[in-house]
C-alpha cells in the first residue's frame, strides 16, 4: 500500500541521470523519453526523486521498446519502499543489535526524524533486514574473507526449542571464527534429516577449502552417526556445558529439594508486611473531621516499619531467586544469602540490647 503524503510536505527534489546511455542492442546514444516520481523519507527528510528514464530513438531497434532507469536509483531506495537505505539500516540495527520494541522504533522516528511509519510496516522492513543479513552471513565471499587466515575448522551442532510443542532449530556454528554457518528447524529429528545437515556443513568446509579438526555436541545418537559417516576419522567431542550439565543433575536435584525446604521454613512474610502496613493505617488520622497529630508524629518517619520491610523485600527476592546453574547452585546462594540475613538481624538486635550478638 503506497504511503499517504500530506499535502504540505516539504520534500528535497533530487533528479538522477542514466549513466551509461549507449543502448544495449545497436550502441546509439538513448534519449530521455520519460519521468518516473517517487517519494521516500530519509534520516536527512523526505526526498522526491526524479528519475529519467531513456531508451534507444531507432523504433527498428529491438531495445526501442525497453526503458533504462538510473543505475543509481537503487543505491538509495528500493523499488516500492517508503525509506531510504538510510533508514532501513537504523531501524535494522535498532531492531537486532539494540533489540528495540517495534513501537519504540516507531516512537523515536517519529520524534527524532518525524517519519511515520506504521507498525505493520516496520515489522515488514525488520523481516527483510533479517533476510539481507542472513544471505549477507551466507555469502561466499564474505566467508572466505572471514577464514582466510584459519587452517581447521571446529564445528558444532545443537538443538534448540523455543517452547515446549514447537519445532526444534538446529544450528551449526564454526567456533574458530566464532560464526554461525546456518540453522534450520526440523519437525523430525531423525538420523537422516540431521546427516542432511551434517553433509552441509561439509559441503562448507569444502567449499572455503579447509579442513574440520573437531566436532563438538551433545552427543545425540542422530548427531554421533551423521558426523562418523560425514566426516570419517574427525574426532567428536562432548560439549563441556552439556556434560557439567548432566553430570551436575544429581547435585541440582537435591539442591531443589534444599530449596524446598528453605521455603517451607521461613515463612510468614506476608503476615509481616501487613501488620506493619495496618500498624501506619491506624496511626493516621480517620476521616475528614479526625484530629490532626501533633506535629512531632506527623512529620517523624516510621523507621522500624521501613527496616521491617526491607527485610521483607530481600527475604522474598532471595526466595524467588532461581538463576545459578551446575557451578553455582541457587539452593546454595539461597542458604548463603538467608545466612546473611540472619547474621544482620542479630547485629541489629544486639545494637539495640547493646550488647554483642548471640552466637546461634
């Protein structure tokens, strides 16, 4: 759908001349033989562009029915776009390396730039951005300059699963050059659809003329036959994340319980918060006819009750906290932080006795 220009837009004429104007067919030099308009926002504004089209004068000549464009006309926009390249770049590298919202890319053209654009559109210009940057990471060419100066490959493939019923995406990256060569969603992981892949990534390898030192998994029956039989003698490696990973799960399984029983343990912060809460609601004046407190109270904060629920708020983060992994399990960051809460409350409380805290 074109885009709906106002009336008073004040837009910058710029006219573009074929380049190269000797026809194709018979060599005559081509004359101009009509105007093409277009309009596209630019980070600079709005642009009008003027594009003079020529074809060959000799009606005898088989080119007299073609017309030329300026060859430069692409460099700036493509054809059906309401944006510059400019444009599209910023929004591209707002969208993947900033992982901006779609409406917070609309939001900020159109107070920084004032381009309007729609959402819809946007989304439409960050799905062709995606796909100019995986060919762009695909090309030949661009591969070849990335691992001229690597002798072996080591390549990997893993599985991964956005949620739970979705299709599984397999990847394969090369980590010498710290690259992903491709990735493609599978609904069956059989053997011969994953020694598809496999074959691939030989033919990669072939293609750049290198040689694969190592293969890195996790050592899925499908992934250990597809690279013995793609790639004989090459050494197959257990992916070191995947292997703490299953060597930690009896660790994991009793840290969870320990979780478990830490939460069972403390409770009552609810209870807590609301006698503190009730506890400012009755010290305040009821009603509009209730008599003012003395200013004295009325000013003087309620420090007990914010230290109360300070307490209240890190306790329940330490509980909610599930982050950690096979190193550093999160039922034992769990015990360390309840130990130093513990350990502060005593402090707090053998401040107030004026004492030295009690050893438990």
């Amino acid at each position: 759908m074109p885009h709906c220009w106002p009336e008073d837009t004040d837009f910058a004429l710029w006219e573009l001349d074929v380049i190269d104007r000797e026809c194709p067919a018979c060599g005559r030099m081509m004359h101009v033989c009509d105007h093409r308009y277009r309009r596209f926002f630019t980070l600079g504004g709005p642009v009008q562009l003027v594009c003079k089209l020529d074809r060959c004068p000799d009606p005898r000549c088989p080119g007299h029915a073609a017309t030329k464009s300026p060859e430069i006309e692409a460099t700036l926009a493509l054809p059906g776009w309401a944006i510059g390249w400019d444009v599209f770049c910023w929004v591209g590298h707002r969208r993947f390396a900033r992982h901006w919202s779609i409406p917070q890319i609309r939001t900020e053209l159109l107070d920084s730039y004032a381009i309007t654009l729609s959402e819809n559109a946007i989304a439409g210009y960050t799905r062709r951005y995606q796909a100019m940057l995986a060919a762009r990471q695909q090309d030949p060419e661009a591969l070849r300059r990335h691992y001229h100066g690597v002798d072996r490959l080591i390549l990997s493939i893993d599985g991964l699963q956005p949620e739970k019923g979705h299709e599984t995406l397999y990847v394969v990256r090369e980590l010498t050059g710290k690259r992903v060569w491709f990735a493609e969603p599978l609904i069956s992981a059989s053997a011969a659809e994953v020694r598809r892949l496999i074959a691939q990534a030989r033919r990669w390898a072939d293609g750049l003329g290198k040689s694969v030192a190592m293969w890195v998994s996790d050592k899925q029956d499908a992934f250990v036959t597809g690279i013995a039989a793609e790639f004989p003698g090459v050494p197959h490696r257990y992916c070191a994340n995947h292997f703490l990973r299953d060597l930690a799960k009896p660790v994991l399984e009793a840290d969870s319980h320990a979780k478990v029983r830490m939460r069972a343990k403390v409770r009552g912060l609810r209870g807590i918060e609301q006698s503190v809460l009730k506890r400012r609601r009755d010290a305040a004046p009821q009603g509009p006819g209730a008599p003012s407190p003395p200013v004295a109270e009325a000013t003087a904060p309620d420090v007990g009750g914010d230290v109360v629920l300070g307490y209240c708020a890190a306790v329940r983060g330490i509980l909610n906290d599930d982050q950690g992994g096979p190193l550093h399990p999160p039922g034992l960051r769990m015990a360390e932080a309840l130990g130093e809460v513990r350990a502060s409350l005593a402090r707090n409380l053998a401040a107030k006795r004026g004492g030295p805290p009690r050893r438990s």
